[in-house]
C-alpha cells in the first residue's frame, strides 16, 4: 500500500526542492542540473519528483520565479524606506545582486530561453508581461518618471552588473567588489536623476 503524504510534507518536500534548487542552481549552473540531482538532494524518489513537476525545467522555471518573486518583495519593502531615494536604490540593487540568496548571478538570459522552450507557451507570454510589470512597479514605487529612465539603457546597466557578478576574472575579489559597487551607484544615479520633481 502506497505512503499516504500529508499536505505539510508535500509542503516540506517543495520547500526542499526550492531550497536545495537554488544550490544546485549556484553550483551547477541552469543547464546542468538534473532531475537525480534533485532527488537526491531532497531524498526523494526519481517517481515522486514526477508527482510534483512534470520536468526538470518545470521545477528550475518554478524556482528562479519563486527567488524573483521574493527578492521583488524584499525590494519593495526596501523602495518604500523613509530614506533618501538613492540610498533606496542602492540598497535594493545590492539586495537583488548581492545577497547571498540571490541567484540573479546564476541565471542567464539564456537560461530563460532555455527553459521557456521547454515549457507551454503561456510561460513566455507571462514571463515578457511580468518584466515589464516588475520594471514600472519599481520606478513607481521610487517615483521615477518611465519616459527619464529607459528600460533599453536600464536593461544594458543591469547586463553589465550581471557580467560583472557572473564572470570569473584574475583580477581579484576585492576588484569585482569595487567595481559591482561602483556599478551599483552609478545605476543609482541615473535612475535617481529620472525621479520626478
């Protein structure tokens, strides 16, 4: 007779799941995580994975929404501090890039390609409004004028960080340190210069 699995396990095992999917995100990579890697680092069956996600892709697309959505919140909470909106700014691009929870990093472009291929067509239409719904929901909440901030320039700043953050160099640490934070503020800056007056 088959376990009978209670909705707070069903819960624990997807919370696992994503937890242990973020790792297997950092470490590995999007492309390079597979299904036994997950099982096993959750200690389930390759059969009860499938009674959760249909696909790999499924459960990592489910995973780098469930970060975005989270870090979003944080930030959120961040853009609506009584501080200067600089400081606003800077704080919620270092809560976005460079907590240690976060696999923006992790994630490419690419890696969204990749995985939107592989799924429904749905989660392409949802994915492009989302983007451009996360893009003027920040700006409002800083009180930035969308037509002073462009979201093509914004979009080119926030690629560099990423390659910044994402690509190994012989230059040291306390290089790339310095210079995602010099990065971050100038993103601040010009983002700071398009809030209304």
């Amino acid at each position: 007779m088959p376990k009978i699995v209670t909705e707070h396990e069903k819960e624990m095992v997807i919370e696992a799941m994503y937890t242990k999917g973020i790792e297997l995100i950092r470490k590995k990579g999007v492309k390079r995580v597979t299904v036994e890697d997950i099982t096993i680092a959750t200690n389930i069956g390759k059969g009860s994975f499938y009674s959760y996600y249909s696909s790999k892709e499924e459960l990592l697309y489910t995973i780098i929404k469930k970060s975005e959505n989270r870090m979003f919140e944080k930030v959120e909470s961040v853009l609506s501090e009584k501080i200067r909106l600089k400081e606003r700014i800077v704080k919620a691009l270092k809560e976005i890039y460079l907590a240690a929870d976060s696999i923006v990093f992790y994630v490419s472009p690419s890696d969204i390609e990749y995985l939107l291929r592989k799924l429904p067509d749905e989660a392409a239409d949802s994915e492009a409004s989302k983007s451009n719904d996360f893009f003027s929901r920040t700006l409002s909440l800083c009180g930035i004028d969308e037509s002073r901030c462009e979201m093509d320039v914004l979009a080119y700043l926030m690629n560099t960080l990423h390659f910044i953050g994402s690509t190994d160099m012989p230059f040291g640490e306390r290089g790339r340190e310095k210079a995602l934070d010099i990065l971050v503020h100038s993103i601040a800056d010009y983002m700071a210069g398009g809030a209304k007056q």
